[in-house]
C-alpha cells in the first residue's frame, strides 16, 4: 500500500462530504479533531460547539462489491459545555481539542474527549433489544403493590428500533492549569497522559481523582519561561515510553521507568538551525505543532509550520525525512505573522503502513508525501470536485516566475481555509480531511 | 558571509520594489552583528534599511498582538511565549545593531500606528535620554538579561558607544521606538503584565515580583484605573487592562466598604 498519488498505483476520489453546504460558517460548527478508531469502523469529529459526531462504516453491498461502504452518523452527543471559571473570572471554552479512541474490548466503544480543562471518557453502546413484560411495575414506573401481584411473570426481549446510548463513564478533571493540547491513551491499555502547555499528567482510566505529575516545565520564576509543551505521545507499544515536542522545535522522549518524575528526558531531539534561514519568525515556525508515532514504533513525526518531519527514534540530531509542506510561505511570513496564521497548529498522520504521512495545508489543500518514493502531492477538498467518485486532481501551486495553467499564485491562496485535522484510517486508503465545518472523505480508486 | 553582501542587497532592492513589502526575511538572513558590518561598508544600505523596517513593524505587531485580547479568555499561553520571545530577538537584535546604523526617520515610517502609541506615552515619561544608545553603550553589561526589570534607570550622560555617537542628538529628539523598547517597554509591559491568576498553587510569590506572561485579563479594567495610583513608569494602555490579583483584593475590599 504504497501509494501517495498518481503514478500507477491509484488515484484519489472523492467519497463523501459532511456538513452544511451554507457559506456562513458557524463558529460552533468548525471541526476541531478527527479520528478513527482502531480498527477503522468508527470515524469520531468533535468541533468547536462541544459535540462529538460519530461515524460509521457501512458495509460494503455484496452486489456491487466495486463500491466500497459509506460512513454515516452513527451517534452524536455534547460532550462538552461551555464553563465559567470563577476564580479567574475566565470562560472555558466547550472546544474539543482531542478525541482519542480506546480500543474495543467488548461489544461497546469507548473514547477519551477533552476541551482545554476537562477530559471526559464516553462509552458507545448499541440497543437493539428491550425487556417487555415486567409486572412488577405500572405502566408509569410505579412499583405495584407485592400482594396484588399473583403471578410471576418473565420478561422476554423484544426487538426494537436500533438505539447508539453515549455516556459518561469517567470525568477528568481539575488537573490541568492551562490548556490541554494533547491526550494519548498508553499501550498498556489502563493508562493515559494528558499534557497541556507546562505539564504532563498521566491517569488510570479507572480513577479520576488522581493523577500523577510526569512532566513539569514550569519554571518557579514564570519570567524565566521561554517554551511551552506543544504535543505529546505515548509510544504505541512500549508503556513506559511517551514523547512531547516543545515550541522551541525539540522533541524530548521520557522512559517513565527511569524516575516517577521525568522531568529529564531521555533523548532530545533537535535539528540545528540553518543559519541561513534566520529571521525574526524563525522560533515561532520551527515550534511543533504535531507530534506522531508511526505504528511501527521505530519512527516519530513531527509538524512544523512549513514542514513535517520524520525521526527515526535512533537517531537524535537530525530527521532521517524532511517534507516540505508549504515552503512558498517562507517569504511571506511577515504577513501570516500579522494575519496570526503563523500560530496555526497543523496535524499530521500517517498511513495504516507507515509508508505515507499526510497533512493540511491552506487553501483547503493537503499534502501527501511517499516515504518510498518520495513522490507527493498536493489535493483539495472543494465542493466542486465533489461529484460521487470524482477522481481528485492534484494542485500545485506556482512558485516564483510564470504561473503555468492549472496552476494558483500564492496571493490567490485563501488563508481562512485552512486544513489543520487530517485522518488516515488504519488499514485501508481512506482519509477524512476536515475543512472548517465540512468533513471530507477520500479513498483510492484502483484502476 | 558579508563577503557576498552586495549581490544579497541587490536581491533585496528586487524584492523590494516587487512587492513593496519589507524584504528583511531575506536580510533576517545573515546572523546578528554582520550588519553593523555591511552597515560600515555601504552606508545605509536599502537592504539593511528594510530590515529594520521590518523590525520595527514586526516589533509594532508583537506589541499590538500582546496588547490586543479578549477580555475573560485565557490566552494561548504557547502564543504569549513566542511573541515574547519574538520580542527578546528583536531586542537582542536592536543591541547588537547598537542603534547606530539607522536613522529615526527609516524607524519612524515603519512604525504601526499601535506601536506609535505606545510611543506616546513614553515620550511622557521620560527625559531627552537616549537608552538605547546608552544601553548600547554599557556592552559589559549586555551579558546580563535584558529584561531584568531591576535595569538601573539610564542616565543621560551614560558613555556612549562609539559607534552610536555619530546619530544620538537624532536619536534622543526624535524619541525614537527603540529608544522606548529597549529601556522602557520590555520591562514595563511586563511589569504590568500578570500570570497571578494562572497560578493556583503559588499566588502570594506570583504576584510579589514584576510577571511577564500576559495570560490573564482582568474584566475589572476600568474601576482599575480609577483607583489603582499609577505608580509605574509609564501608564500605558497595557497597565489599564491588567492587574494582578492583590489589587483585585484591594478593589473588592473598597467596594464592599463603601
């Protein structure tokens, strides 16, 4: 499953969009994460309104076997409220910053979502049956009288209407002094961290009121802060291992079998900077916004504002892998500085097979690079390619001289739509591209 | 590296004229103190001038994005921290420029009507000294953090650095925006700026010394204004939107009196 672009392998097509077509966007109804469960069957979105929209896979007809299944709702729920904080005279946003899917250990689902504060672990659960014939109560849920009942009677399941129950199980919270930017539930399946901009917390999913303090960056003396926790990681199969990238471009890998406290790293990885490309913006665009296991294990992702980055965990002072994503913002960072989109955080994922990372760019493009062949390619989530198995075309945009045909100038870029969350689903070519309040779904059409 | 400096200056008239934009990515280019160098050899240098535009309109931006909040929602602290120290590379930038290879009026038109204001008020508070240059002046000194807000207060007859000396009559009238960074606004801003709410665990030391995180927001402004003495350098108009949390105790313990 190589296979970026073009080529002989496959193409891209369009598979569905989610969403209200309405140009006016609410600000609620803006995608704020994507991802798949674990085993691909269930896509999760949480936006910026507090809800969390569930997707599921429908399988595929036998008839037309060349079809592959739709998702469809599946189940949507608040997850989270907007909160006053009383003591700091602050709101809290309802914002979904991170969805995180455990994996499946019975008939339910189960997820971990999280707003800036408080993290909440939902179970997802199917009714299809219900008990009928009770006589212990009334029609209205009273309990009768023991002496009038005379007979025992045994309820019998009766089918009914398919019925997806969201609960809360467990709610996290008041750990966290700033934001949570990251959640990442461990490999041994028990546990989870929780960073946010100075600290990193590791729970039991089981208990909530207690957590232990892993990481702690915050200097006594808060003038002396020079950088904040952006991202952080389990290791997808070592327990003990978890990374977090900083906003000065580092990333620190910790072995929590070393002190309970880790706040000295293991391995710290950094790539010298390029003198030459100094500028004044040159902390705020190496500062990482993403940072990813591959599903290997051997290899880590990272995102900077014009980069991706892969490390291999063997090697610290420098990526083995460095993709450009959008290297034509180079020479107008002043302006994305004053615009603020220089502070946009920028996902990244990779394929099921580790062979393909992708990530988001502006003007509704993202980027998709082959670690094989180091081919990529730049595509679009746009309503108007949006036509049922619509092979999607690729984009690029011209850079310095004549702009060819088919070609757009980087003034012509749109910088409000811009695609920060990226999935892939674990197995198959399928990706989920959110674009401000549309969901979009792509797969690959074998030719 | 400098060696080279004429064909980068070329590069930068080009994209200079293309684009109108200040070109000084491309000047951001060679590390510090090269330019005072290529500032020698060439005079003002257009490339050089525009990346002190850029500078300044970087450092205008930097100042406004501090500045500029919505009241009773917490900041992107990751957003604070790279401003800031977007700030101290502008500022360390300015120091080993020395101020001396610029005139006030390259400054001056590339200064953001928000960062004039800012000007403003310094142009209240303080007398004809030129800290820059007399900060310049003290390089023994510049080791030291520049953002210690125990900075001593400059005086006017501070020795100057040589290469200053040329431009500092220029640069005191004309109370220049770098004169009022490098003195006045690193310290001050953060002076008044306030993490004390940030902190749960640890007020009463949070709030004793000068902070430097504006991550809190007082929705108290005005009534701060009023009854809080400006007993601070300079009341700019970050001070009449932060607080710290005693003085929040101080107003709640008057307005329950009266």
């Amino acid at each position: 499953m190589a296979g970026v672009a073009g080529g002989n392998d496959f193409q891209w097509c369009f598979s569905q969009v989610k969403g209200a077509i309405d140009e006016d966007v609410a600000e609620a109804d803006i995608i704020s994460t994507v991802e798949f469960n674990y085993s691909g069957e269930l896509l999760a979105t949480g936006d910026k309104g507090g809800r969390v929209v569930i997707f599921q896979h429908e399988q595929e007809s036998k008839n037309r076997p060349h079809l592959r299944g739709e998702y469809n709702v599946y189940s949507t729920f608040q997850s989270h409220e907007p909160e006053f904080d009383y003591l700091k005279s602050l709101e809290i946003e309802e914002k979904i910053n991170k969805i995180r899917w455990l994996p499946q250990q019975n008939a339910a689902h189960f997820l971990l979502s999280t707003n800036d504060k408080t993290i909440k672990l939902w179970k997802i659960s199917e009714r299809d049956k219900r008990a009928e014939g009770y006589n212990l109560k009334d029609e209205d849920g009273r309990l009768r009288d023991p002496f009038r009942i005379t007979s025992l009677r045994v309820p019998v399941l009766m089918p009914m209407d398919l019925m997806v129950e969201a609960s809360p199980r467990r709610i996290f919270a008041n750990a966290h002094t700033y934001h949570i930017n990251s959640i990442s539930v461990n490999s041994d399946h028990e546990t989870y961290l929780s960073a946010d901009d100075l600290r990193i917390n590791l729970w039991h999913l089981e208990i909530t009121d207690r957590s232990f303090n892993i990481v702690d960056i915050k200097p006594a003396n808060m003038e002396e802060l020079t950088e904040v926790i952006t991202a952080a990681e389990c290791h997808p199969h070592q327990c003990n291992v978890f990374v977090y990238s900083s906003s000065k471009g580092t990333i620190r890998l910790c072995d929590m079998r070393a002190a309970a406290l880790c706040d000295r790293h293991s391995k710290f990885f950094e790539e010298p900077e390029d003198p030459s490309s100094r500028s004044f913006f040159s902390e705020i665009i190496s500062s990482i916004s993403d940072v990813k296991f591959s599903h290997s294990g051997r290899y880590m992702m990272t995102r900077d504002y014009l980069s991706v980055k892969v490390w291999d965990l063997n090697m610290e002072n420098r990526p083995v892998e460095t993709y450009q994503v959008h290297e034509y913002l180079r020479s107008k960072l002043c302006s994305l500085y004053e615009n603020d989109c220089i502070f946009d955080k920028f996902e990244c994922c990779w394929n099921g097979s580790d062979s393909a990372i992708m990530t988001g760019s502006y003007n509704n493009f993202f980027r998709m690079f082959d670690r094989n062949t180091r081919r990529d390619i730049t595509l679009e989530a746009s309503r108007e390619s949006s036509k049922p198995r619509a092979t999607l075309k690729p984009r690029k945009v011209s850079t310095g001289g004549k702009r060819k045909k088919d070609e757009i100038s980087v003034d012509s870029l749109d910088f409000n739509k811009k695609i920060l969350h990226t999935a892939w689903h674990p197995k198959d070519n399928v990706i989920a591209v959110a674009a401000t309040n549309n969901l979009y779904i792509f797969q690959d059409k074998i030719n | 590296m400098l060696g080279r400096g004429v064909k980068r200056k070329w590069s930068c008239l080009e994209e200079l004229e293309a684009e109108g934009v200040p070109a000084a990515l491309v000047e951001a280019k060679q590390p510090n103190g090269e330019e005072d160098e290529g500032g020698l050899l060439a005079g003002v240098p257009p490339c050089h001038a525009s990346h002190l535009q850029q500078r300044q309109k970087v450092l205008g931006l930097c100042l406004e994005k501090l500045q500029r909040y919505q009241a009773g929602v917490e900041l992107s602290l990751r957003r604070s921290v790279l401003l800031i120290n977007t700030l101290r590379q502008i500022h360390e930038d300015m120091r080993s420029d020395g101020a001396g290879t610029c005139t006030p009026a390259v400054l001056l038109s590339g200064v953001d009507p928000d960062s004039r204001l800012l000007r403003d008020d310094f142009r209240e508070d303080t007398s004809l000294t030129c800290p820059g240059c007399a900060e310049g002046g003290g390089d023994g000194l510049s080791v030291s953090p520049p953002l210690s807000p125990e900075f001593p207060p400059q005086e006017e007859n501070t020795p100057l650095d040589q290469k200053s000396s040329p431009t500092i009559s220029a640069f005191s009238d004309a109370v220049n925006p770098m004169g009022y960074l490098s003195d006045l606004a690193l310290d001050d801003i953060f002076e008044d700026i306030d993490t004390s709410m940030y902190e749960t665990s640890d007020l009463s030391s949070a709030s004793g010394s000068s902070l430097l995180w504006p991550v809190s927001v007082s929705l108290w402004a005005d009534e701060d204004v009023k009854i809080r003495p400006l007993n601070h350098g300079s009341p700019g108009s970050l001070q009449s939107c932060l607080m710290d949390l005693n003085e929040l105790d101080h107003i709640m313990e008057i307005l329950v009196k009266s």
